[in-house]
C-alpha cells in the first residue's frame, strides 16, 4: 500500500457508492484487480472495507476443515 504523505490533500471516499464511482473512472486505466488498488490509493482517502467489497480477491476463499466435513458427512 501507498506510504501516504500527511500533507497531500486527496478526496475522501467514505461510502461504497463513491467508491464505485471512483472503481468505474479507473477500470479503463487499470490493467489488473492489482492496479486499481494502487490508482485508488494514491488518488484517494479510501473505505478499504468498501473497495474490499466492490473489488474482491481473485482467489476463492479457503475451505477450512475438510477432515470435519467428512467426518460429519458420514454420521
């Protein structure tokens, strides 16, 4: 992430529907999930858990416990 200079003056995004605004401008300009991080950051005071939201990981999530749901399959 960004090491944000105190003294810069960016816009702040509080709200998922400013943050989608902001993701629509940018997705032209951003060639990866990567990328649009970056340009969010360093342009804006951002609700991570918004663009967390809007903007999810690539990867699907891990399944825990796999020997449980056998075990539960089975009884």
């Amino acid at each position: 992430m960004l090491n944000a200079d105190p003294l810069l003056k960016r816009p702040k995004l509080l709200n998922k529907a400013l943050v989608a605004r902001a993701l629509e401008s940018l997705k032209p300009k951003a060639g990866s999930p990567v990328e649009m991080w970056r340009m969010l950051t360093e342009r804006y005071v951002v609700d991570l858990d918004a663009v967390a939201t809007l903007l999810p990981a690539g990867e699907p999530e891990t399944r825990w416990l796999p020997a449980r749901d056998r075990q539960t399959a089975t009884l």
